[in-house]
C-alpha cells in the first residue's frame, strides 16, 4: 500500500468534481473514462503485479477507459441536440453538494470500524465520496446520457471500495460484474438514442406520460 | 448435470430463436423449451438427495420452491405467448421470445446459487434480459417507463453489491478471511461485527428491494408494469419481483442468525408495513388495470417482508404465498393482456365488459382477482391466513390487525376498478377489434387458476413437505 495510490485517489477526487461542474457532455464522458484508466491501475498499485491484479486491471483498463466511454460518445453523436440543460440546483448547487459530499464521506469514514491495515488508507473515503457524488450527478441531471455518467461514477466508487478485497473476491464474480456492467450500459445506449429518436431532446423531464393521474 | 441442463437449455433456446428468421415460427420454440425445462424440475424436486454441484451450486429447498415457480409460471407464458404474438406480427419478437429465455436460465441459476456473489449476478442479469422487453411496444410511453426501469433498477442492483462487499469485508475486519458462500457466513454470522452487517444488511434490503418493488423504491413498477406486454408483466411480477425476494431471503438467512435479530425483524416488518400501505392508497382510484396489477404487486412484496419480519409460523404463510402469488399474477396479467388486446385499452373507462366481449377471460380476470386478495378456495387465502395468525400469535397483533386492515382497502379498491371492467356495458362508439379468444389465449391462465384452485384446498403431500422444509430453512435462524 503506497503513497502513489493515494494520490490517485485525490485525482479521483478532482474528477468527481470536475464532472459535477461541467456543462459538457463530452468532457463529463472524457473525465469519466480518465476515472477509469485510473481505477484500473490501482489494483496493481495497491497489490503486486499477480496474474489475478494483472487480468483485473486489463479487463477495467479495456471496460472502464476504453470500451463504455466509447459506447457514450458514439451515443453521444447520435443525439447531440446542443442543448444546454441546467441540473436542479445548477453548476454551483451541484459542485457545492458534491463538496460537502467529499468531507462527509471523510467524517463517516473515520468512526467506521475498519480493519488496522485500511485505517490509513485514502480508499474507504474516496469509496464513499465517490459514491455520494455519483448518487449526486445521477439525481440531478436531466440529460439521460449524464443520467448514466452519475451512474458510473457510483459504480465507480462501489470498485474502490472493492478494491479493499480484491485479493479475497473470486475473479469470476469481478468479471461477471463488469460484464454486467458493460452490458447495462449498451442497454442504456440503445435506449438514450431511442429517447432522442421519441422526443427530438434526450431531457429526461420532457418523460411525463406517465404518472398516477388523480 | 440437471442443473447444468437447466441452465443451458433455455440459452440454447434463445440462440435457436436469434437464428430463426421467421416471426411466425420463433414463437414455437418457447414451449418446447419450457416443457423440457418443467420436466428436468420435475426430475431435480423428486430425487431424495437433491444434486450437489459445489458449494457455491446445489439446490436446497428454498430454491426449489422458487424453481418450480419460476418454471410453472414460464410455461404458462410461453405457450400463451405463442397465440399473443400472433396478434403482434407488426413487430419483431427476436428480441422478446431471446430475453425471455435468458431470463428463464439466470432466474434458474439465481435459485442454485449459495454465492452472494453469483446470485448477485444472476439477478443483474434477468434485469438486463428483460429490459428490451418493456420496451415491445416501441412507443414514448414504453421507452419513458424502460428508462426508469432500467436506471432505477441499476441503482438498486449496484446498491445490493455495494452491500455484498460490505459483509465480505465484514470479514476482513474480524480477521477471518472472507468468502460469499451463503453456508460458511451464515456459521460464521455470529462472530462478525453488527455495525457492518447491520450496514450490509440495508443496503441489500434498499438493493434487493428495489428489484422487488418494495416502497418507496417502487416508483419504477407501476410504469414497466402498466407499459409492458401482459406476458412480460406476468414475468416481471411473478419472476423477477421474486428474484429480489429470493436474494433478500439469503441475506436475511445470514442476519437473523445473530444476537440482533429484532432489529432486521423490526425493519423488516415496518419497510413492509409501509410498502402495503403505499399500495393500498394508491390502488383506490386506479384506473389502468396493468398499473393496478403493479400496485397489488407492491402490496404482496411488502407482505412477504411483513412475513420475514414475524418469522416463526409466517416462514410456511410466505412459502405458501410465494406459489400463490407468483401464478395468482399470472392468471391476472395474461388475461390483462387479452383484455388489452379486446378493448385496445387498459383504462377501465374504454375496457369495459369483458364477461361480454370475451367471457372466458373476463371470468378469469374476475377469479384471478379474487384469489389475488385471498378469498377462498385459492392458495393465497392459505397462506395470507397464515401469516395473519403468526402475526396475532407470536404476540404482534398491531401488525396483524394493521394488514389485515390495508388488504381490505386494497380489495375495496381494487374492486372498483375490476367490477367495471369486468360486468361493465361494453362501449358502443368503439371500433372493435379482430381480438377472439383461442384455446392459447386462455388455457394458459386457466391451467393457472385451477392449480391455485386445487392446492388451495388440498396441498398434495409433496409440496406440502417441501413448503414446510423450505420455512424451516428460514427459521433454523434461531
């Protein structure tokens, strides 16, 4: 366990809010895969170069940084509309809730019982932040494709905690999962075109069909 | 090698149908797969020693239970799905007759798994296989109720994992090193923090919960309930809302094993109190059958919590009603379907009449109904009646008298929706539709109704040992 993980996770830390603050789509998809390319170094990071670390961070480095960002971009064009959607509470309400986030994330973190090798270690709370920040982006924005950049900064987060026990989880579960991942997210590519395709926007606050009418 | 069987067979049907180019035939192979999945449960519930495959693989009575629902109501909707395809030629089934059977094989591998981990991804995957489905109508209503679906849904899952590693790392943290086989943590259970499993334990509740349409994390079912085809419905409230159950049942195998256990009881009861309640307001003045159909769906996943919560007496009361609801929405959302496919409508203003527009259908969404909210003779009056009387004597009579008080408005509610729909006068100034009933369209929910109708008043000594069995499973806890 190094210092060079630490500071990765402070970098981790910075896209979070760096995605919370922009207002660009492409840049949020770029920070997202730049995220990821960094989630998939810290296992060898953290453990030593072992066949079971080396396969992991190939699979998140291909998943992660290459292949989902791929898939949002391509999206992306497809329904690139130019329009500039507010998140409920704007940039400014968004960034400051993603700050206090972040400290909250750090305060919870110290009273949790943690093992005595992970007191130390930047990773539970950069596992939570990230979690919290991601539940931020997701709620509050009204763009489906930005929908699901929150919604992989939360898994995002669910991985560094996971990193925790990356030695002791059986890779086929780890795989299966990113699988899922992958998956999950080709399904909400296909469905965000054919939103773009239904309503000419991809705002999802347009979608009020249905509702209990009383 | 039955399990392996069961597992592969319906993939090995969604690839023949992804190769079949005709939208006619595809369709076909739904009911060969389903009778050969149906006779391997068969064969797999009747040996003695149930088939042991690893530690993470093997089939105790819990998952057998959830199996031969699974497979009993997959059948039911596979051949009706043969008929009700026919009426929607106009749209490429590829996609729904694959998703279904991919659904039927991580649905059985959910039932096997003993590996948090591996149950976990059989559940994200009938998540994901079904997805494309709601979305059969290709309209802005469907792709609105897909998408929060899909984002609800991924949410919760994520949620549930999040959950997994917390009770792993649970383990770390008391020094022993961890595994998600359900046996090993459920002796191990004891030993481990409360403050981390109590932690573990919600967020797969919230998780798990989600899938199952628990409120308030139930806001998505309504919209995939109401959009969806009936037969989906049927798959989604009878299938996938009992995945959620099953993955809530292995972790509430594993907590109430401890010294805490009135608190997971506690939750447990007031998270499915609140979940009836929601229910009941909101099916009084429900207009849309399918949605109605979701909200009962939503009532019937919080008695399931209500019963985990009491324990004792209420496991066999929620064993019973898993049977019980799981082919009672069947019967109701595969003849929702006809009913939509007669009236061209879902809303109770324009669907009207059904005993007069297509008499088999009316009278089995009539009985359906009935034996949803327990009336006698059908199975689910059993097993509610179960469950109340665990409630009163295991010294919770609030909570008793509370269900007992919301199933009534739910049924005063849910019957002025049904009464119209089916003993309305059909409306004049409609175009009618080329919709007639046939043998599919109808034996399907019927062979439903009648089973619930027969083990309602006589469970056949099998069944009856493997209900107690599975409730025992539960109840070993403490």
């Amino acid at each position: 366990m190094n210092a060079a993980s630490d500071q990765l996770l402070v970098l981790v830390l910075l896209i979070n809010i760096l995605i919370l603050g922009t207002h660009r789509t492409t840049v949020a998809i770029r920070a997202m895969a730049a995220q990821g390319v960094i989630l998939g170094l810290l296992p060898i990071l953290l453990y030593s170069i072992q066949s079971h670390t080396l396969i992991i961070t190939i699979f998140v480095l291909l998943a992660k940084g290459l292949f989902i960002p791929w898939l949002l971009l391509g999206a992306l064009k497809k329904i690139d509309f130019g329009e500039d959607l507010q998140p409920l509470f704007g940039y400014s309400g968004n960034i400051l809730a993603g700050a206090v986030a972040t400290m909250l994330a750090f305060f919870f973190a110290a009273q949790l019982p943690l093992a005595p090798q992970h007191r130390d270690l930047l990773i539970v709370p950069a596992a939570l932040a990230t979690i919290l920040t991601g539940f931020i982006a997701l709620t509050s924005r009204r763009k489906a494709i930005n929908q699901v950049v929150g919604y992989l900064m939360l898994e995002n987060g669910i991985f560094i905690f996971g990193l925790l026990l990356t030695e002791s989880m059986p890779l086929m579960v780890e795989a299966g999962a990113l699988l899922d991942l992958i998956a999950g997210i080709f399904v909400m590519g296909i469905i965000i075109k054919q939103i773009g395709r239904e309503f000419s926007s991809i705002d999802t606050s347009r979608m009020t069909a249905l509702r209990e009418v009383e | 090698m039955l399990i392996l069987f069961m597992i592969m067979i319906p993939l090995a049907g969604a690839l023949a149908v992804w190769l079949i180019p005709s939208n006619s035939r595809r369709p076909l192979v739904l009911p060969v797969v389903a009778s050969l999945h149906l006779v391997l449960v068969a064969l797999a519930l009747s040996q003695p020693l149930p088939e042991y495959l690893s530690a993470w693989i093997h089939l105790d009575a819990v998952g057998k239970l959830f199996l031969l629902e699974f497979s009993v109501l997959f059948s039911a909707c596979a051949w009706y799905a043969v008929n009700y395809l026919k009426y929607r030629m106009e749209r490429d089934n590829r996609v729904l007759c694959m998703g279904l059977q991919v659904c039927l094989s991580a649905m059985t591998l959910a039932t096997v798994s003993h590996h948090m981990g591996l149950l976990w991804l059989a559940i994200e995957t009938t998540t994901l296989a079904m997805a494309p489905l709601v979305y059969f109508n290709r309209n802005a209503r469907s792709i609105e109720a897909t998408w929060k679906y899909m984002l609800i849904c991924s949410l919760g899952i994520a949620l549930a994992f999040l959950g997994i590693l917390f009770l792993a790392y649970s383990m770390v943290v008391t020094g022993l090193s961890p595994t998600l086989v359900l046996e090993v943590l459920q002796g191990q259970a004891p030993h481990l923090p409360p403050a981390w499993l109590k932690t573990a334990f919600i967020l797969m509740l919230v998780g798990y919960g989600t899938k199952m349409g628990l409120a308030p994390m139930h806001t998505w079912k309504p919209d995939a309930y109401g959009e969806a085809p009936g037969l989906v419905g049927a798959m989604l409230a009878g299938g996938l809302a009992n995945c959620g159950l099953l993955g809530l049942i292995r972790i509430y195998q594993i907590c109430m094993v401890t010294d805490s256990h009135t608190f997971y009881s506690v939750t447990l009861i007031g998270m499915g109190l609140f979940s009836i309640a929601i229910a009941a307001i909101f099916l009084v003045h429900q207009t849309d059958i399918k949605r109605m159909l979701a909200y009962s769906s939503v009532e019937h996943m919080g008695l399931f919590a209500v019963a985990l919560g009491l324990g004792g007496k209420a496991l066999y009361g929620l064993m019973l009603h898993l049977i019980g609801n799981g082919l009672a929405k069947g019967v109701l959302f595969l003849s929702a379907g006809n009913i939509h496919r007669a009236f061209a409508s879902k809303n109770r203003e324009s669907a009207r009449g059904a005993l007069r527009r297509a008499p088999w259908t009316g009278a089995m969404f009539l009985a359906g109904f009935l034996a949803m909210t327990g009336s006698p003779p059908f199975l689910p009056f059993a097993s509610e009646f179960a469950i109340f009387r665990a409630a009163f004597s295991q010294g919770r009579p609030v909570t008793g008298a509370l269900v007992a008080l919301l199933l009534m408005v739910a049924f005063l509610g849910m019957s002025l929706t049904v009464v119209p729909v089916v003993f309305g006068d059909p409306p004049k100034n409609r175009e009618r539709t080329r919709f007639s009933e046939t043998a599919l369209l109808v034996a399907p929910p019927l062979a439903l109704l009648v089973i619930l109708g027969i083990i309602g008043i006589w469970l056949p000594e099998p069944l009856y040992q493997l209900v107690k069995e599975a409730a025992a499973l539960l109840e070993v806890a403490r």
